[in-house]
C-alpha cells in the first residue's frame, strides 16, 4: 500500500522509487541551456530526450540561499515557514544567523515523512544549513564537515564514501555533496532524500568559463550515479545569479547607512539577508536589504533617498514587501529595498571586505535573479504543469505526486 503523509495542508503520496530532491544552488537557468547545448551534461539530456521534464519556474524573494532552501523544504512561503533571509536582526539590535531550528513556523517536509514511517536524509554542501534539514529527527550532514561526523554505526562519513570531502571553496564539493547523498540513503534505508549544493562556483564563473565548465560537467557525472542507483532526480534552484560589477571591475554596490547618513537620517540600520559565513563568494553583498529605523517618522524621508540612489528600482514598506512577496512581516526591515540586475546593496563601505571576493563580484538576491529551473528526470502525469504557476517550493509535490 501507497502510504502517504501531510505537511503544512499538502498530502504527499509515498515513494514508489527512491526520490533525489537537489537544491542546485545558484544554477541560473543560463548555466543549464549552455551545458545542455555544448554536451557538458549528456546523462541529464538523456534524461530529458526520454520524457523528463525542464521547466521554469520562481524562487522565493529574496532570493537567497537559506529561505529557498527552507521553502523547498517545507514546501510552503517565507510568510508559513518564517525563514526570511540568511541573516535576522533582533529585537533588541542584535544580528544572528538564521540557522537555528527554532526559527521555523512550518514542518519539514522530510520531518513529516519521518513521522509517517518513510525512510529520509538529508545532505548540505554548506554546514549553516544542517540544522534546519535536521528538525524534526531527521538524519542530516553537511560535505562541508563530513571530516567530522559519524553515522549511527561509528563509522566515519569520510571512511563510507572512501574520499576526503573537498573544501567549501572547491568546485568539487557540489558533486561530492550529490554522491555522499547516494552513498549514504541505504544506510538509513532513505526513500527521500535532499541534496543541497553550493554556488561558489556561479559566484566566481559566468557560464561558459572553464570552472564552470568543469563543474557541470562532474554534477552530470554525479546525477548518472544517482540515476544508475534507481533513484528519480529532481532539481529545482534557490535563485539565479547576475555580474554584479562596475566596467572597471569593482562591484557596482550601494551602500545605504553611508547615504542615509549623509542626507542627515540617523538611526539608521542596513541588514544585509544575504550575510552568511562565506564571504569569499559575495562579502556579505547581494541585490536586497532590509533597513530598519529607529525613528519611523523618517520612514518617508529614508525612502525618497534610497530611491534616488543609480540602480536602486524598488523601495516598499514592511507591510507591502510582505503582502508582495510572501514574506513574515515581523522578520523583515521597515523598509525593503531592491538593487536592479547590475547593482548591489551594501551596509557601509567600512563594513564589509570586498579584498576577500573570489574574482570580480557576481551576486544574488532580487528580482532579477527570481526565475530557476525545474528539472525532473522522469515523465510527469499528463497535464502535471498545466496552468500552474511553478515554484522552487513544489519540487517534492512534482517528484511524489506528480509522476507518471
């Protein structure tokens, strides 16, 4: 019998085959038309010229790593599952990384599978995410830190996948991620299973730059594994990616404490949700921040200078930016501003290391890098995408009740 489950309203149906859901970190849908067009990727295309599926669709705003990933996950908005940014501040002024399980107002989708009694996993590339794949008892590692952890028998993650994990820098470190997901699944007799990678690579690659290349070509590599293992392979991004740099090659980024500040607006305070511990790959830079006031008489004021600044093409209200992108409103700015497709938004100047980027400055974060791929390796029921308004978030929906 086909037991299924629920989480947060959704029925899911069982597997009947084991499921591979990838988070394909920053793959903009023009990284994949260029692999599939110059053959870097032939066992996905194989996939697809026998019936998978590669549609568009959109990410959660803002489009960053960790509330994609948690809407994925959950399957449900930012505005159900409260996970808003990569980065939060507190009440009381303080700012803290989202990456405590605490934090979320939804189940997981994996948590939920758990209960029902279907075997699960979950693997990250970037540790900051472990913990909120694992609510719920759910088994999860990241290859960031496989060095570290056992499984529940003491063997060592490294000794069960017979390789050293690469560094968070390596572009190495996405297929590793997808193979330790297949190597471990039998170990805890996982039928679901999620795989999150890492995007240094589009960070620091345009598509068509060798790396680039390279890593295409090896996640290809590492998805015909998983194809060979049985398992169906779907892959839905968390946001695109955008050349984020002036023409002399600095990062075109502006930074709005230091504009408030000269317009005479104090109190002041720029969040950037993108802030996260790698800072080689962005410097805390992305295409939207929250700012917060502590005088909302300034409100108007700070709007009107932050909306003249060059590349600045949205400035909305806590209560619009929630209604408009299905945010939770107490966990975002007082104001919600948004950078176009060449522009970054920054704190300070003083306040962040740009000597760290890896390369000149390719970013994330805003409308411009909102449209993902959808990728499913088998055929899909007829009419499965028919008027639908596809999101990252129903990758499970696609892979466990949509199938032909």
């Amino acid at each position: 019998m086909n037991i299924g489950f629920r989480a947060n309203g959704r029925a899911y149906e069982a597997p009947r085959s084991p499921i591979l859901a990838i988070c394909a970190d920053g793959w903009d849908p023009e990284y994949v038309d260029d692999a599939l067009e110059r053959v870097l990727m032939p066992r996905l295309a194989q996939a697809l010229a026998a019936g998978g599926t590669y549609a568009l669709g959109r990410a959660q705003v803002p489009t960053f790593t960790n509330p994609n990933n948690v809407t994925i996950v959950t399957g449900v908005s930012a505005a159900l599952n409260g996970i808003a940014g990569n980065h939060y501040r507190t009440a009381d002024g303080g700012e803290v990384q989202v990456t405590d399980p605490s934090f979320l107002r939804a189940t997981t989708i994996h948590a939920a599978a758990r209960e029902a009694g279907i075997g699960v996993l979950c693997v990250t590339a970037k540790d900051k995410l472990r913990q909120l794949l694992a609510t719920g008892g759910v088994p999860a590692f990241s290859a960031e830190k496989a060095h570290e952890q056992s499984l529940p028998d003491g063997t060592t993650v490294i000794e069960a996948m017979g390789a050293d994990n690469p560094d968070i820098y390596d572009w190495r470190l996405s297929p590793y991620t997808i193979d330790m997901a297949v190597t471990l699944a039998p170990r805890f007799d996982a039928k679901i299973v999620y795989a999150s990678l890492t995007d240094f690579v589009q960070h620091s690659a345009a598509p068509g730059e060798p790396m680039a290349d390279d890593f295409y070509r090896a996640v290809d590599v590492s998805i015909g594994r998983a194809l060979d293992a049985g398992f169906v392979v779907g892959l839905a991004a968390d946001h695109g990616m955008r050349a984020k740099s002036a023409a002399d090659g600095s990062p075109n980024v502006r930074f709005l404490d230091d504009e408030l500040a000269a317009a005479g607006i104090q109190g002041a305070h720029t969040l950037c949700p993108i802030t996260d511990p790698y800072v080689v790959h962005h410097a805390a830079l992305g295409s939207l921040v929250w700012v917060h006031l502590d005088d909302l008489d300034q409100l108007d004021r700070a709007r009107s200078v932050i909306a003249g600044l060059p590349g600045i093409e949205g400035v909305l209200d806590r209560f619009a930016a929630a209604d408009a992108f299905e945010l939770p409103a107490d966990r975002i700015g007082d104001l919600i501003v948004l950078a176009d497709a060449s522009t970054v938004i920054g704190k300070s100047a003083a306040a962040h290391d740009l000597s760290a980027l890896h390369g000149t400055l390719r970013s994330h974060g805003g409308l411009h890098e909102r449209t993902v791929p959808l990728i499913i390796s088998h055929p899909l029921r007829e009419g499965a995408l028919l008027g639908r308004d596809l999101r990252n978030r129903d990758l499970h929906d696609l892979l466990l009740n949509q199938l032909a």
